[in-house]
C-alpha cells in the first residue's frame, strides 16, 4: 500500500519500546509503558488510530468473568475510563447504566451465581435483582422463562474512539510519542539482544517490540518470523431507528446479557443496538489481511443472523416494529481459544505479543497495565498464563486454527464448562498408543496439542457441567482401582528435557532454587522462581549418571518455561534439549505396582534396592527404561519413561501384567482425584508466579547458600509474612464439587481466599479442595464456607491429608 500522508514528526534513532498498531490496544500499551516510566516509548500506525477492528466495535464493558484474574482485570479497565478523562480532558464516552445478565437455564444460573459470589470476594458491584426491579431498571424486556437475574451497575459502553485517543492523549502527556502513516516494514533482531524496527520514515533501534497490530497481528508477526495461531471473521450488528419508548425515558437503559439466547443488546442513541454470534460463521482474508484495508466494512448480510434476531424480538417485543438504521459488518481476529496471544514470544527474547483481543473495551486498561508491568518489571502482577502466548506452540497450524476459530465464533456465548472438552480441530497430535487407548474405551482431552485419556468407559460419552456428570462414576471406579490395587497412568504429556555434558550440574544450579542431586540415581524436586518471587514452575530433576540429567515439569508450559531456560546460557560443551516428543511414559500406582514391574523386569525392587525417590535405568518387557520411584497419587509406584518407538511395546505389557492383579488403565480426571486427596499441587493451578514459595509451602525446597535464578527476587519476599497459605479443606456437598475459582467465606460471609483445585476423593469419600485462605483461617478445624455452584457449601479446613499423612503408601 502506498501512503497519501506521512509520519506527523521525524522518527527518533532509539526508544525503550516501539508499539505496532493504533488501536485501542496498542494506544493502552504505549500510555501504561509511559505511566510506568518509559517515557520515550514510540507508537507506529500504518494509518489512522483505529483503523481496523477498533472504530466499528460495539464497546460493551463489563466485568464479570469466569477467570478470577480476568474479571480483576475488566474491573481495573471499568474503573480507568473516568480517571482517564479527567487526567487527559478527552472524553471517553462513558454510558454506565448497569448491565442486566438473564439465566434461562440451570447452568446459566449456576454460572451467574459463582460469579456473584467472586464479585462479593473482590468487593465488585454484581448483584442478583427481582423480577420487579428488573422490569423496572429495563421495561422493554419480556422476562418470562428467566431463572435468574443478576445486575452489575457499572455495566454499559464507550465511544472506541474516544477511549483509543484517551490512551493516546495520556501516553504523549508523559512523553510518548505517536507516528501515524508509519507503516513498518521490518523488524529484525540484532546480535546484542536489541531490534531494529524499519519503516520507510526511518529506522528504530529498540529492546522491546510489541506486536499490537490487530487484524495485522499476523503479517507484523511474519516479519519476525512468527506463525500466530489467529484468523478473522466477519461479525454483525445493527442499530434500530428511534424507539419511542426509549425517547420518553429520562434515563438510560441498562444493557442486556442473554447468552443463552446468543445475542446482546443495549441502547445506541434512542434505538437499541443487537449483535450476535451465529452458527454460519464467514472466515476473511485467510491468506492475509489486505494492507489497503482501513475504515471499510462487508456487506450486510442480516439473514445469517436471523435466528439470534428472532431469540432478541422474543425477549425485547419492540425491536418487531423498529426499523433498522445502520447495519455493522466487519472484521475481527480471533485466536483458537478466543482468548488474546499475550507476553513475550519465548524464543524471540524482546518481542512482546498483544494480539486477537475480541472484547477489547472491557479489557484494554488491564492488557495495558499487565503488558506494561510485564515488560518494565518482568513479570505481570497478575498470573496470566491463560492468555500466554506461549500456550500454543507450532502444533497450532492453520488447519486447527480454521477449526478452533469456527467453534470459537459459533459458541461464542456458550458457558466454559471446568475441564470442558472440545473436539474441533482435534487430533493434532498423537502418540502410538493413541488407537490402543480408543479400543480401551479412553475419551480425550487435549494438553499442549496432544491427545491424553481424561477416563476409560466407552459407555459414557463426555459430558460437561457444574455439576458432577455421567462419567463421575467412572472415574471413581479408576480411582478406587488404583488405590486398592494399582493403576497405569499415561503421563507422556509430562515436559522432558535432557541436560547433559560437564557443565549440566553448575547451570541446573543455575537455574533452579534447590541444590542438585549429586549422585548418581538420586532426584530432588524444585522450584523455578519467577521475576517477582512467586513460582514459576515445579520440577523433578533427576541425576541419571555423572554428567547426565532428566528434567520433568508441566507439559502444558514447556513453551513457556524454556523462556526461562534461555535466561541462562549453557556452559561450553553442554546441551539442553527437549525429549518431550521422543520420549513417553507411564506412572505404575497403587499397592500392586511393585508386583505388576517385578513381573517384567529382572532389576530389584525391593525398598533396600530401589528405595523412594530414587532412579535406576532398568529393562522393562525387554524395554529399556528410565525408571523413577515416584507417584503423583500418593501411592507406592513408579513413574517408567521410554522411547516413544517403544511406548505400544511397554504398555501392552503393563496392562498385561496388570489385569492378573485387578489393575488397569487410569485417565487424568481420576489423577486429579488421587493428588487432591493426598493435597498435592499442580502448577498452573495451585502453584503459580502469584504465590510465594512460603505460600505455597515450597519454601523448604529452596537452597539461599548458592545463587539461582530471580534469587534476588525470592529474597525481596522470602521475609514477608504469607498473604494466603495453601491449605486442604472438606466440603458438604452432595452434587458438586469444586473445581478452582469458588471463592471461600468464612461463616459470616468475611471473603478469606479462593479454591484453587477441587475433585472428591473416591477412597476417602470427601469432597476436597485445595485452596489459598488468609493465615488466621487455617486452624485444622475452622469452619469455613464454599461457594460451589455459587451457594455457600459448609466446609472445614484440615490439618493433614486424609489420605496416608504419614507417607506410609509412597514408601511401602
């Protein structure tokens, strides 16, 4: 595209940080960098501010989400508007009349009450209302058939331009600057760690690059040498003539969330604006957002929503008679789970990443704040590994994406179930024993792109709730197998490095927080720390010989924690390499364990020959393997890692050997069980880099007489007193368990922490959670309540596991 217009001023030679993209996004980006002390942050924008998806969206704000974080954040961006415009004059356009949310079904209902109960936890206004007031707050809804109704007074809408030039008002106020018509055309890392970003107006020199580009994020990308898992939809919404209804009103209506009826309304002027998301979803620009493209729109195309259309008259009789005034067909960009692709690009160090935003107005103050605190600071303050770029690997090409962005769209008011599965775009990935483990009866879930077992029982389809489903006896029968004779767990998807050559010993040493094993046989479990002190993972690492090390951690984050890898570099003649792909796995739980391996192998396994938490390099069923005596369940067990040509070899064996001892295959929905019962963590869910290792109880692995990674941050918190302290609880509940979010109340309705992990415990017959409470409500005994579904459950807090405090099991 050739440029009519030229950058406003001349480029400079350095920045600390250049922005690429003028949208709402990118202009929120480049004023918090600013706030936080990058004053020569620089934005680039190929045409105007807005251009793209930002001018034509319909700006909704709102701040309840189902991820706790994620509602904090909305809630931070509902809150800056006004402080924006009052610090920069420039009006955002701010309309709060409250936002009405309708259940019309049970699980909406569910859905809708938990978050009520978050909201009350983080001192948020959302609230449930009676029919009258609600017919009062908005008379133009018929709410017959609704369940239940919730308002969130501070709910409403913006004017996108006026908010992206709000952000943009304040970034030059502290110093920043903006160039539009500056188009970039290359971005290109340099020896020493820094970028050049090239335009045609001329070249910056930059430490950090921010690819904020919208419907552009994927050709900025591609000048780096990325492939972002993103592709564009059209998306429609119209404005009705004025209603005369509304223009005898002398207030604003609140808007309305009818998700079970897909569709959203509010008032635009004295009609009423509907969008929706239909089922007959149009892909766009799949090969490239065209560069010409700016301020221009599709044609319209209403009959594709029509059903939706249909589903709003129903419940707002005076859209029937409206006219329409103006239709809106444009584009957006979606990523496969349509969640942003956000922070640094851990194979590119220096690029950042913001992009595929779809609800950008409620969301843009907090992206800009956590992308500002990430960059300037290192860390967001916030975990957010959710939306982490790094979530998605190479796994995520063009066909799973087409596939993901479809269900995405058409489901787009569907409720997120916990451990919801969804079958578009899948298989991605697969491993040998995949075919063996359907025969078996195995549903499958996805982790990091490939398939895993979630449970065995062909006769129970999957299923999805908030409360237990169909195949909750299923799993049971799986857990209890386990634990009164043995279980084969598939744990292939756990990550799997190789450290190896004279220096693997100093640099692990280097990396991690606790001392490695300097033995031969012997492993040591570990924290990585993250840039604010909190953990940033938790590893097994095990000694296989003098200069030879395995490393095992969360399969879901290796992208995102081989980041933290390369902050370290490898000393001379040592390598570091992933095995994830080339190696597999299998965890042999429960009492018979020991029978089931001695049976297949000729190495002892007594405890005086192979005692707990140590490794040998045995031969099973004439398979050669690393053997770790160790158990995610709690239980006497090994964990047996193979060649991945060998994985049919070894578990055809295993299984073999397993049926003569009432043993079987177990899937990850009765792991969660086991490890619950027995209090154990699991990162990205109980450990995360929001939680101190005293916190976390993880501070005992942690080794101050030698250096480390992000020590000096551990050291900045290692001496504060816990904020909350993981604990294990017991809930009255009878038809649901938690599952991580349910906030935790004391008995007078005091918010002390939230759940974290939650599964019932098949063989000690509770219902459990692990959860985060404030210090003084971790008494062994405190009565505590839980909001599981969104009512408050009756629970107490537990000294100790119920399963095997002792650790008798693991060692037996």
């Amino acid at each position: 595209m050739t440029q009519t217009k030229t950058s406003e001023t001349k480029l400079p030679s350095h920045a600390q940080a250049v922005v690429i993209g003028g949208g709402v996004i990118g202009c929120s980006i480049l004023y918090h960098l600013a706030k936080l002390g990058w004053t020569d942050a620089v934005l680039l924008e190929r045409s105007e501010l807005t251009s793209g998806s930002t001018w034509h969206a319909a700006a909704n704000i709102h701040g309840l989400h189902d991820s706790s974080n994620i509602s904090r954040m909305q809630h931070y961006t509902m809150s800056l508007y006004k402080e924006l415009e009052a610090e920069t004059g420039q009006s955002c356009g701010v309309f709060q009349p409250g936002s009405l949310y309708l259940a019309q079904t049970e699980a909406r209902e569910q859905q809708l009450r938990l978050q009520e109960a978050k909201a009350r936890r983080y001192g948020m206004n959302f609230h449930e209302v009676s029919r009258d007031e609600a017919e009062r707050l908005h008379p133009l809804v018929d709410f017959d058939g609704v369940r239940c109704i919730m308002f969130e007074p501070d709910g409403g809408n913006v004017d996108p331009s006026g908010v992206t030039n709000a952000y943009a008002v304040g970034a030059r106020q502290y110093g920043a600057a903006i160039h539009r018509f500056t188009p970039v055309t290359g971005t290109e890392p340099q020896p020493d760690g820094s970028w050049i970003v090239r335009t045609d107006a001329g070249d910056i020199r930059t430490p950090w690059v921010i690819n904020a580009a919208g419907l552009w994020a994927r050709e900025v990308g591609a000048l780096a040498g990325l492939e972002l898992p993103l592709l564009p939809t059209e998306h429609q919404y119209f404005v009705t003539e004025t209603i005369d209804a509304i223009a005898a009103m002398d207030r604003r209506l609140p808007s309305v969330a009818d998700r079970d009826g897909e569709y959203y309304l509010r008032q635009e002027g004295q009609g009423l604006l509907v969008g929706a998301y239909e089922k007959d979803v149009r892909f766009w620009a799949e090969q490239g957002t065209p560069q010409g493209f700016g301020h221009e729109l599709f044609p319209d195309d209403l009959e594709r929503i029509e059903d939706n259309m249909m589903r709003a008259i129903a419940r707002v009789p005076a859209l029937e008679t409206s006219g329409i005034k103006r239709v809106i067909n444009g584009p957006m960009i979606w990523s496969p789970d349509s969640s942003l692709l956000l922070g640094p690009v851990p194979e590119k160090p220096g690029y950042f990443c913001a992009c595929g935003m779809i609800p950008g107005f409620s969301q843009s103050g907090g992206v800009g704040k956590l992308a500002a605190e990430w960059m300037v600071e290192g860390e967001p303050t916030l975990d957010l590994f959710a939306w982490d770029v790094a979530r998605f690997g190479s796994w995520a090409g063009k066909g799973f994406t087409k596939a993901r962005v479809a269900d995405q769209y058409a489901n787009r008011f569907k409720i997120h179930f916990p451990g919801e599965e969804r079958e578009a775009g899948r298989p991605v990935r697969a491993r040998p024993v995949h075919a063996m483990q359907k025969e078996l009866g195995a549903t499958f879930g996805l982790n990091y792109g490939w398939e895993h077992p979630l449970y065995f029982d062909a006769d129970t389809p999957d299923s999805a709730g908030f409360t237990r489903q169909p195949w909750w006896d299923s799993v049971g029968r799986e857990a209890r197998m386990l634990r009164q004779n043995a279980g084969i767990i598939d744990i292939s998807n756990f990550a799997k490095y190789e450290v190896a050559g004279p220096g693997a010993e100093d640099w692990l040493n280097a990396v991690f927080a606790n001392r490695m094993p300097r033995l031969p046989g012997r492993s040591c479990l570990t924290p990585l720390i993250g840039r604010r002190g909190g953990i940033a993972g938790d590893f097994t690492v095990t000694r296989l010989d003098e200069e030879t090390f395995i490393v095992i951690g969360s399969g879901m984050a290796e992208r995102y924690h081989q980041g933290f890898f390369r902050e370290v570099p490898l000393p001379e003649g040592t390598r570091f390499e992933s095995k994830t792909e080339q190696m597999a796995g299998f965890n042999v739980a429960g009492p018979q364990a020991r029978s089931i391996l001695q049976r297949l192998t000729n190495a002892d396994l007594s405890n005086a020959a192979f005692p707990f938490f140590r490794s040998q390099r045995i031969t099973v069923a004439g398979v050669s393997c690393t053997a770790l005596r160790v158990s995610f369940t709690g239980d006497l067990g090994w964990e047996v890692h193979c060649d991945v040509s060998d994985q049919m070899t070894l578990y055809s064996a295993l299984l073999e050997a397993g049926r003569d001892v009432g043993a079987g295959p177990v899937g990850s929905r009765a792991l969660m069980s086991l490890r619950v019962e027995k209090g154990y963590g699991s990162w990205g869910r109980d450990y995360s880099p929001e939680w101190w290792p005293q916190e976390s109880g993880l501070d005992g692995l942690i080794r101050a007489d030698k250096d480390f990674l992000n020590k000096d941050a551990w050291l900045t918190v290692r001496d504060q007193p816990a904020r909350e302290v993981m604990t294990l609880i017991e809930i009255d509940a009878t038809t649901a368990d938690a599952t991580g979010g349910e906030p935790v109340f004391l008995p007078d309705g005091t918010p002390i922490g939230q759940v974290t992990s939650g599964a019932f415990g098949y063989h000690v017959e509770k219902s459990l959670a692990i959860a985060y409470l404030r210090p003084d409500c971790v008494t062994p005994g405190q009565a505590v309540e839980v909001a599981v579904l969104g009512k408050a459950h009756q629970a107490k807090v537990l000294g100790d596991p119920p399963l095997d405090p002792e650790g008798t099991r693991l060692r037996g």
